[in-house]
C-alpha cells in the first residue's frame, strides 16, 4: 500500500474530529432548518444549513414525505434573499428534494422570474431547476423563454437550456421538437460546448429521419466543429450513417470515410480514438481502411497515460477477432503491455496476443503468462483461460503444452468460477482433440484428488466414468476414483461409486476387482452411497461370476433418462406419498421447445477464431429419444443426422412452425415444431400436408398428427418419408399446415366444443445434400490427410462466377457441403487474393470425407475454386464434387 | 453507440472508501444499499493501484470507471462498457483539477468536507443528469466561486480567487464551531 495512507491511518482520529459533521443528526438540522423562515435572513446560515441537509442526503440519509415537504416549503422562503450564494443553494436543494407536482407550483413563478433575471447564472440554473421538475402543462407556458436561452448569448445560457431539452425530449417529444430552428441556429454556435449539446439536442430530435440525419452529418462535416466532444458525437453519427447506408450503395468508396481518416489526425486525442475506434467498427471493414486506424492505436499503446493504453488494447482486442492480421504489427508493443501495472491491460494485450499469435509463438507466450497467472484476479483469468482454450482448438498440434499450461494452474489457488473455467476448458480439450483424452483425463484426476468444489468433483467423476473405460488402460483411473469413496462427503462418494460402476460395466477384465471395492461401500454411513452400491451391485451380476454386462444394464448405467429432468422433477413434486409406487412412465416426454434464440445460448464456448465445437451431442441424442418412442419410426435405424430447425414462417406470424430434418439411412423425418401464437385459439389434430411432388425420390410412409395445440405452448407434429437406401437424395417439400380450430374464451380458458377446419400455408422446405453430410472435425487435418491417401482423390476446377468477396464465396461453399472448417481456416483475411480452406466430415453410410479447397480471384471479381477430396469411398469423392457442380 | 456520451456517476470517496460526495445519474443502482456496495467494492479494487500521477482505469461489472487519486481523497467517474475512455477521463481530470482549484491546492478531506458546498456546486456544475455539461475545470471553478460575488462585478481570474478565499473562511469558521 502506498505510504500516504499508513500516515493518514495513525493520525485518524485526529482527523475525524476537524470533520464539520461529526456527530451531525437528522432531528436537529431540520430544526436549524427553521431558521429560513426568519423575517430577516442570513444567507451565511442558511447555505450552511442547506450544506448540511445535502450532506445528510449525499450520505443516503431519507427524509420522509413529511419531512421533505417542510424542508421544501421552508426553502422556498429564501428566494426572497438577494444573496447569489445562497441561491445557488437553493437551486440545487430543490432539484435533490425532487418535490411533487403540487408542490412545484409554488416554486414556479420564483423560478419564472430568475429565467428572464438579467443575472446570466440565475437564467441557466433557473432553466435546469424548472425543466427538472416540471411536468407538460407548464411547459407550455415557459416554452417561449426557453427558445430564446437557447440561441442566449450567454454560453452557460444556452447549454443549460439545450440539456434540459435532451432531457426533456424523453418525457414531451412533440413540444421540444417545435424548438429545431432554434436549435439548428445554436449548432454554429462559437461556443464549444453549446455547439456539443446543440448537435447532440438536433440528433435526438431527427433520430427517425433518417434523410434528416444524412443531411445533418453530410453538412456538418464540411464545416468546422470546434469541440472535440461535438466532433465525437458527429463521428458517431457518421457511423450511423454509413451503417445505414451500406445496403444501399453497392459501388466503390465508403462514404464518409475521409472524414473519419481525417479525424485521425484532430488535436484531441478523444477524436482520434474516437475515429480509430469507428473505423474498426465498420462493416466489413477492409485491410486498407483500417490500416491508419490500427497505426494511430499502436502508438496509444506506448503511451504513459493508462487510460490511453487502455482504451487503445482493448480496441485492437476486438480488432483481433476479426481481423487478427491486421494487428499483428502491434504485436511487439503488445508483448511490452503484458508487464503492465495495470491488469486490465496487461489481461487484454495477453488475450490480443493469443489471438494474433501463430502457431510457434505459441510456446513462448505461454511462458510469458505462466508468469503473469498467479498476480491478476480471478475473472480476468478467466478470460485469459478461455483465450487459450480457443488457441488449442485452432492450434490441436500444440495441445500438450496447452494441455500442461492448464493442469499448472488448475493446481494453484482459485475461486469456483475459475476453477470450472479450466475444468471445462480441458473436458472441451478431451473432447475435441484425442491426443490430449489421456492426459487431460489424468489431470482431471489429480485435480480431484484435491478439489474443495463437490460440483467440480461429481462432474469430473461423472465424465470419468464415461470417457475413462474407452481408454488404453482403464485401471489406472480405479486408484483416483476408490480414493474419493473414502475421502470425500457423501455427495462426491456417490458419485465415485456410480462411476466404478461404470468401469465394471465396460471393462470385463476389471469387474472382479471393482465387485470388491463396491462391495466395501456398502458399509458407508450414507445411505445413498450404500443404495448405489447395492443396485450396482445386482445389475452387474457380482453374484461371483464374471459375465458380460448385458445391453440393457448398459442403457441403464449410460443411457440419459428419456424424459425431460424439469418434467421429472415436477412429476415428483407432485407425487404424494401413498400406497401406490412412483410409475416413471407417468411423466410426460413432450419436450418443452426452447426458443431459437435460447438453443444458441451456449455462446460461452469459444467463438474467436477455434471451429466451433459441434453442438452439443445430447441435442442429438434428444433427437434420437423422442423419435424412437414414437412406435411409427422406431424401426428406422440409427438416426444419422438432425439438422437445425429451419423456420418455415416469417416472426411474429399467428402460427410460428419451424422444422427439423431428421436424416436416417432410409428414411427422412419432418419434425415441425408448431407454436400457437393466438391465446383466444386452441388448435386440434394438427397435421402437415406435405407434398412430395418436386422430390421424386421420397415417398410418405407415416405421419403423426398433434392432438392438441393450446397457446404458447409448443407441440410437435412429424411426417416421414421412405427414401432409397443410402442415397443421397435432394428435393423441395411444399408443406401446409392443416387443423381444427376451436375459439377459447379467453376469461375462462375454456374451449367451445365445435371447431372449424383450417389451414395454413408454410413456406417450402428442401432436402439439400449438406443434410447428409455430418460436421465432424479433425485435430490434425495434414496428418488425416496424408493417412487417408491419394487413392480415392478427385481433383477438379471450378468457376464460382462472380462474388463480393472470398470470404463470401469460402461461406457458400462451406454452407453447400455442410462440412466442418478445420483449424480456423473458414476466416478468410479480408482483401486477400487466395486462400486454402479444409474441411472434414462424414457422410451417410459412415464415410469419411476430407477436402481441400483452395480459392482464388481471378479478374476483377470471378473467383475460382480448386476442390481436392479425399475419402473412403470413390463413389462418395464422386458426390462431393457432384454436389458442388450442381450447387 | 449514437447517443450521446453519458455519464452514470461520479463519486469522491476517502481513504477509506466512505462518501464525501457522490452523484449518480443512471438508475442502475436503485438504492442506497446497493450504491454503497458498489463503492465499496470499487474502492477495494482499485485503492491498491497507483493513480496518483496519471489517471487509472477499470473495467468493474461492465461499467468503465477512470479513477484519480490525491491525499486521502479518491475521484472516480463511471460510464458505460462501450464509452470512449478518454470523454471519461477528460471529466474526471476536469472534476480533479476544479476541486483543486476551489480548494486552492489543499486538496484532502478536510478541506474537502469544510468547502463540501463548493465540491456539490461542482459536481452541478460538471454533469446535468448525466449529460456533460463543461469539462473545462477554470469555467467549472469561475461558475461555482462566482457564487460569492456580486453579478455586476467583472469576473477575472483575481476576484475569483478573493471571492474563494473570503467565502471558504466563512464558511469553514462557522461550520466548526
């Protein structure tokens, strides 16, 4: 701690007694309050009384109504004292005791008079007092003396006047906007700040014009603005501008632009980054146009002040999601902020770093944070983890030092929040790539083995269980896991006894050894430990021979419950205990749909520049449940592929249908996730008409209608179509949506009886030949590359005709073969000629595809393709490209 | 990112992260309970940096604060997550150098809670709900001293500070005894 505060520290009581409101009470200054009402004033006490009554207020000190409203009238007694100070005083005690609208009324002729005071101080203060408390009726009546402060000569005048119009235009839009000549007049202002809060007044009033705005700027930035906080504000309106504008104008230069590189060179350093900051915000921004904007913010970093450093790394950090070249010129002075004092600087610079760096600074930036971990907070650790997590998934051949890195720190002191970071940083690690499942496995283990986080443990356990039995040597994790039955409360025991289980069900060669640790559990002092020991027990056969686990003690011990938890819950919830037992099969399965927008919740993974992991596999197996429990499709097979729902209404329409296309070996399922958006409906027997008509290939088999469809609650209704054994085949659905509707008295819930047939119609849908093409990544994609071999390779060239960009054309392609972009390679430098992209997936009928485009502009704008694929299957490289010549 | 650049509050607080005077503009922070937990945990993440010299930055539960210290006294103005730093510390340096001025070089607490009518007409004086109103710490300091002089009088720089130093030992007599 700096010195000065150890010196203030003795002398502190000292110190507490020079203060002037020791001891001060709110009883007693309200009686000393009385003194405003003395016939002859003393200004002197009275400011000092309303010093203390707002001292009283600054410390959080309330005054009941009663209260408040004594202290106001008494306060408006002393607008008769001539005295400036006092009325200063009394302006700003007003505004605090933010009195009622009653009670305005007297203060509104007082307050009337000080606006046209001849007093240039009474006049502002008068304007920001009344426009505080007033509501619209009186407005009316001072409008007129406000439009004339507005153009006042007097600079503090005429600011007062504009701010409380930019308050005011919130709660009496129709009469500020009356004011815009006035206002326009004061935008020339020489005064520099009347000129800011004029602009920012005249902004506000034209927001929804947006030609108005146009012209605003397209003026304004001919002209001279004099204070850099106008010029800021105009630089931000001339973003606005050139965002609205850029649907429209498809040709050359952005517009605009020149004014903001100018900006860059204003005297201001609040202007330039302002500009700086504009530039890297614009829409796809080119290398060129950001060029001068990430110079100006290099030199930022080197400065002495922080808030300048500061302001400039964090820009460049957003700068490098996006365009991580374009920052890597930064990146030596970067390297110089990661000893910064300041940890949010030294935090985003490291971040920055990780973003930019390639894969063999990898190494030396490790270090260089391994230094830097154990002295910066936990939340900024975090975000150091989570940069590094995406670096992993982008750089999978340095997974080991990566890997190391993390089971370093996981060791080290450290919140929940952080430790669950590094937790789930390594489980995403095992998943994504597997080189690193041993060793993260063995770090996760040493990591329980002192873990004060029962969550962690019990999900680290849980994850054991399933990834630790599929391993080289599964006996190895037995020591860590038998350790947590003795060491640990009975939350992280039970969990420990359910994963040894797991291990005895999938690794015959351990069972023996597993009955007997299992069996010492049974003499646990808990009883949910003792019950699972016991169940286990009996379904894994320890009856002394070692037999092998049969499939359906495996579904038991593997399979997710096929019933939604919250119904479960809530079935339990319900039950009341009696003779009669719980009936499992009494909870509902319908699952609840979640929005759209909540199903790409999980933005916490790491978005930066790493693949993004394939979803989450239990959306899938979710997928896979619900169908198999519908008898009709419960001899389709293995469900392949469930694509994302498309929607097939527009937003906010009387019925919201989207549909999710489930892909088989042989068959096709619809499944049409139905909202009813209307509440005085219920919808009944809802039903799609499908028509098959322009997708030769399919033919409907089977189709399940809703029964029922009350309002806003989501439903599902699904068709199925046969189609030939593993081809491929592509075709357009037209669909209708067919349904009774019934009128509901909205009052009482309560439907009529007779209803009417309806029908709906919905967009089309289509099966592309994405939708049989499985994301799948690879680690190392060179290495698959090479193993998969040349035998089955197709090479071809193709002309992809004109595109705006290459990023646009790599996007497209992508899209078309829905595959999985490996090592980051979908980012595409903006203003690059060429590029490589790689993908890899598996297509139906479990083959794997692996391809290799490389694009590149050809003229002005064609852009050409080389497609490379290499797979198992001849007859599938054929596909790909056939795919691709059809798209 | 139109609108106008907005200030959420502005907070002078001592070595011990108790108020000598905050203003908050934004209704983020609906009470005075929850006021005081922000700063006090504002306080005790940034009382061990050194923002002595230049100002210092934050980021503190998605707000941007800039924060300059003197003596026992701590300055901190918060904005938005997406404000332009440097508008921010263009206040807080305008807050900063007019309580310095005000107070006439002495700038602690003391002195602060003897002259508090000045640092509240400051504050006044610096933001409207808000809105930056002057940042310019000599206009900021003139409009609050030429609150002890008479209106006719010219306002040069030499009545200020006569005016300042009648008026503050007034007042600071009278608050004392």
């Amino acid at each position: 701690m700096a010195q000065p505060f150890l010196k203030k520290d003795d002398d502190h009581d000292d110190e507490a007694d020079y203060s002037p409101f020791l001891g001060i009470e709110k009883g007693a200054v309200l009686q000393e309050a009385r003194v405003f009402n003395d016939h002859q004033l003393d200004p002197r006490r009275c400011s000092q009384v309303i010093t203390k009554l707002l001292y009283l207020l600054n410390q959080g000190e309330t005054f009941t109504k009663v209260e408040a409203t004594e202290v106001f009238f008494a306060v408006t007694k002393l607008f008769q004292s001539r005295d400036l100070g006092l009325r200063r005083m009394v302006y700003v005690i007003i505004k605090e005791l933010s009195p009622s609208a009653d009670e305005v009324i007297i203060v509104t002729s007082s307050l009337m008079k000080d606006m046209t005071s001849k007093t240039d101080m009474y006049r502002a203060n008068a304007i920001r007092v009344l426009c505080r408390i007033t509501d619209g009726t009186l407005l009316t009546q001072i409008e007129r003396y406000l439009k004339q402060a507005i153009v006042d000569k007097n600079p503090v005048v005429a600011s007062a006047a504009l701010v409380s119009g930019i308050h005011l235009l919130q709660t009496n839009p129709e009469i500020v906007k009356r004011w815009s000549n006035e206002v326009q007049e004061a935008v020339q202002s020489r005064a520099a700040l009347v000129q800011f809060h004029a602009l920012a007044l005249l902004h506000q009033i034209r927001q929804n014009d947006r030609l108005a705005v146009n012209k605003l700027v397209s003026s304004l930035t001919k002209g001279s603005v004099r204070s850099p906080l106008a010029q800021c504000l105009l630089i931000r309106y001339t973003s606005q501008v050139i965002r609205e504008s850029a649907s429209n104008t498809q040709t050359g230069d952005r517009p605009f632009y020149d004014f903001l590189e100018g900006c860059l060179r204003h005297k201001a350093e609040m202007v330039i980054f302002e500009a700086a900051r504009a530039i890297t915000e614009l829409n796809g921004v080119t290398s060129r146009e950001l060029t001068p904007a990430i110079t100006v913010l290099q030199l930022f970093l080197s400065s002495t002040k922080p808030v300048l450093r500061f302001a400039a790394v964090r820009t460049l950090n957003k700068v490098a999601m996006t365009h991580p070249i374009a920052v890597t010129n930064c990146n030596i002075d970067m390297e110089s902020l990661i000893s910064d004092q300041n940890r949010s600087i030294a935090t985003l610079a490291i971040t920055t770093l990780l973003k930019t760096g390639n894969e063999f600074s990898v190494d030396r930036l490790m270090k260089q944070i391994t230094t830097f971990m154990s002295d910066i907070a936990d939340e900024f650790k975090i975000v150091v983890i989570e940069a590094i997590r995406s670096l992993c998934l982008k750089f999978p051949l340095k997974h080991r030092s990566l890997m190391n890195f993390l089971s370093n720190i996981i060791r080290e002191e450290g919140g929940f929040e952080y430790k669950k970071a590094i937790v789930d940083s390594i489980v995403i690690l095992i998943r994504d790539i597997p080189e690193a499942k041993e060793s993260g496995l063995l770090h996760l283990c040493e990591f329980i083995e002192d873990c004060e986080f029962t969550y962690l443990s019990t999900q680290i356990l849980h994850f054991l269980g399933i990834e630790g039995p599929k391993t080289s040597d599964p006996s190895k994790y037995i020591r860590y896991i038998y350790n947590r039955v003795h060491l640990e409360n009975a939350t992280v025991r039970a969990g420990a006894v359910s994963t040894l289980a797991k291990f005895g069900a999938m690794v015959d060669s351990l069972k023996p050894r597993i009955f007997v640790l299992l069996r010492r559990c049974l003499f646990d002092t808990d009883d949910e430990v003792r019950d699972r020991a016991t169940l286990y027990l009996n379904t894994l056969g320890a009856d002394g021979a070692v037999v092998e686990t049969g499939e359906d003690v495996k579904e038991f011990l593997f399979g997710s419950l096929d019933i939604p938890l919250v119904n479960l819950e809530r079935s339990l919830k319900n039950y009341e205990p009696s003779e009669e037992s719980f009936d499992i099969n009494s909870v509902p399965k319908e699952v609840k749909i979640q929005p759209l927008a909540e199903k790409k919740a999980p933005g916490k993974k790491p978005t930066g520049l790493g693949g993004p992991p394939p979803g989450p596999p239990s959306t899938i197996d979710a997928y896979e449940k619900l169908l198999l429990s519908i008898p009709e499709f419960a001899n389709f097979g293995k469900l392949f592929k469930s694509s994302a729902p498309v929607e097939l209404t527009e937003a906010e329409t009387e019925y919201a249908v989207n549909v999710v296309k489930h892909i088989f070996d042989g068959h096709v399922v619809f499944q049409y996730n139905c909202t009813n958006t209307i509440p005085e409906q219920l919808l009944e027997n809802v039903t799609v008409i499908v028509d098959a008509s322009e997708a030769e290939e399919f033919a409907e088999v089977a189709s399940k209608p809703l029964r029922s469809l009350p309002y806003d609650s989501p439903g599902q209704t699904f068709v199925a179509f046969e189609k030939p054994e593993g081809v491929p085949a592509v075709g357009k659905f037209s669909n209708m949506l067919r349904f009774i509707v019934k009128e509901v008295d909205p009052s009482t819930g309560e439907a009529e009886d007779d209803g009417v047939e309806d029908e709906y119609q919905l967009e089309e849908l289509e099966v592309v030949a994405a939708d049989y093409m499985l994301k799948v990544g690879v680690s190392n994609f060179r290495n698959a590359w090479e193993s998969m071999g040349p035998d089955c390779e197709r090479v071809d060239e193709y002309g992809l005709g004109p595109r705006e960009n290459l990023a646009e054309a790599v996007n497209a392609v992508i899209n078309l073969l829905g595959m999985q972009p490996c090592e980051g390679t979908e980012v595409v430098p903006s203003n690059s000629r060429s590029h490589t992209c790689l993908l890899s997936g598996v297509y139906i009928g479990n083959v794997k595809v692996l391809v290799r485009l490389q694009f590149g502009i050809d003229g002005p704008k064609d852009v050409a393709m080389k497609l490379a694929v290499r797979s198992e299957d001849e007859a599938v490289s054929d596909v790909i490209h056939e795919i691709v010549a059809s798209g | 990112m139109e609108s106008c650049p907005s200030i959420k509050n502005i907070l002078l607080l001592d070595s011990e992260g108790n108020r000598v005077a905050v203003k908050y503009y934004s209704d983020e922070w609906p009470n005075n309970s929850v006021k005081e937990a922000f700063e006090k945990s504002l306080f005790s993440k940034t009382q061990k940096t050194n923002a002595r010299t230049e100002a210092e930055i934050a980021m503190f539960e998605s707000h941007i604060i800039v924060y300059k210290f003197v003596q026992d006294l701590h300055f901190f103005v918060t904005g938005a997550e997406n404000e332009n730093e440097l508008i921010l510390v263009t206040v807080l340096q305008g807050f900063f150098d007019a309580v310095g001025l005000l107070l006439r070089g002495t700038v602690d607490k003391k002195e602060a809670l003897e002259n508090l009518d000045l640092i509240l007409l400051c504050l006044d004086e610096i933001v409207d709900g808000g809105i930056i109103l002057e940042t310019d710490a000599n206009v900021i300091a003139g409009k609050v001293a030429s609150h002890s002089i008479d209106a006719a009088a010219p306002l040069s720089e030499q009545t200020i500070s006569q005016a300042l130093a009648t008026a503050r030992e007034h007042l600071a007599r009278s608050l004392l005894k």
